[in-house]
C-alpha cells in the first residue's frame, strides 16, 4: 500500500501490489458538494472544512 500526501494537503492512497487487479466502482449515491465549472482547466481545491478531518491553519 502506498500513501502519498501531495501540494496542499491532497493523500492519494494506493494499493501497490500486482495480486490486486481494478473492480468497477458504483456511481456515488450523493450529489457532489462542490461545483465543477466544465469550462475549468483543473479540479479545483478541496474547500470545505470538518472539525474532524481538516488541518489545523493555526
């Protein structure tokens, strides 16, 4: 398994071994919680805060 914490605070977490082969995934059952312009070049930045997950800016 590989963790990777990237610019800005983005963990990409990936399964690293040649014995796992890729499964179809289901289609999210909840709306998205942020816009995505589709005229945007790039994805833009996580911008919602929890009390739970989110770093501490401090």
């Amino acid at each position: 398994m590989g963790l990777i914490v990237a610019d800005k605070g983005q963990v990409h977490f990936d399964v690293l071994s040649p014995c796992v082969r890729p499964s179809a995934v289901a289609d999210s059952a909840s709306r998205a919680t942020a816009s995505l312009d589709p005229e945007a070049e790039f994805i833009p930045r996580p911008n919602i805060h929890s009390d739970f997950w989110s770093a501490d800016r401090g």
